[in-house]
C-alpha cells in the first residue's frame, strides 16, 4: 500500500476508536487491521517495557490490562499523523480516568510499521513516569505471552 493509503488507515483507526461518545467507539478495524503476528514494543525502561508479540498478546495482556485500569473505554485521539511508506507516525493525547479518579491523559508517540494493509508493528513512545503513577506497575501475572 502507498504512504497515503497507509496514512488513511491510521486516521480510520483513530477517528473511530477516538469518538467522544463512548458508547459510539469502535476499535473493530483495529482489530481487524491487526496481523497475527504484529508486535507491540513499550519502549523505555519501567515496569510496562517488554513487547507483546502476537495479536491475542497485544488485545488480552496489554489490552485487557489497560481497560482493567481504567474507567469506561479507553480513548486516545490522534492529533498529528505523518506517513513515509509502510511508516506512520501519529502523535496523540489520552483523555481517561482509572477507577480511582486519576487522570490518565498520556502523551503518546506510536510509530507503525504496515505490510499489506495489516499493522505488523508498533512501538511506543510515552511520559512512563505518568504511566506508573496513574496505572501503577505493569504485573508479571498479567502477561501470558508477552516477552
């Protein structure tokens, strides 16, 4: 697919996951957009840092754990989105809240690497300090088959 197509996809994705109506945000095509075997690397050096390989690993340990974390259906929104090839970058900001009342409103850079239309990789850039203080450490027992 080209840089635009690719692109595209991405604001797809966002626009749909990123509804400010909670009961109208849709993560099936990222869902469907995701490979078997796509890989989510949590960059840094903190409790989260590890990769979740495979889209089961990325949907329940990753996934899973985070909506544990927090109140009603996770929304980040996209507010930039830059592609070159199979490369899309997309910065975005979070608007959650854990169950404690927290804010959890993380910055985020995601870089996404595409084959075929299907996310085959995507890496991520946040405040990890801001992570670890609004979810707290990511638990060993939340992981089955993260690496």
């Amino acid at each position: 697919m080209s840089a635009a197509a690719n692109k595209k996809l991405m604001q797809d994705i966002f626009a749909a996951a990123a509804n400010p109506d909670p009961e109208a945000r849709d993560r099936a095509l990222f869902t469907a957009s995701l490979a078997d075997d796509a890989k989510w690397v949590v960059t840094g050096q903190y409790s989260w840092s590890r990769t979740f390989s495979g889209k089961q690993s990325i949907l329940n340990d990753l996934h899973g754990y985070v909506r544990t974390r927090l109140v009603d259906r996770t929304r980040t929104v996209a507010h930039r989105i830059i592609a070159d090839g199979d490369i899309v970058v997309v910065e975005a900001k979070g608007d959650n809240v854990t169950p404690e009342g927290i804010r959890y409103d993380n910055d985020y850079c995601l870089v996404f690497r595409l084959e075929d239309g299907r996310i085959k990789e995507i890496r991520e850039y946040c405040d990890s300090i801001l992570t670890e203080k609004a979810l707290g450490p990511f638990p060993p027992t939340a992981v089955r088959a993260a690496s």
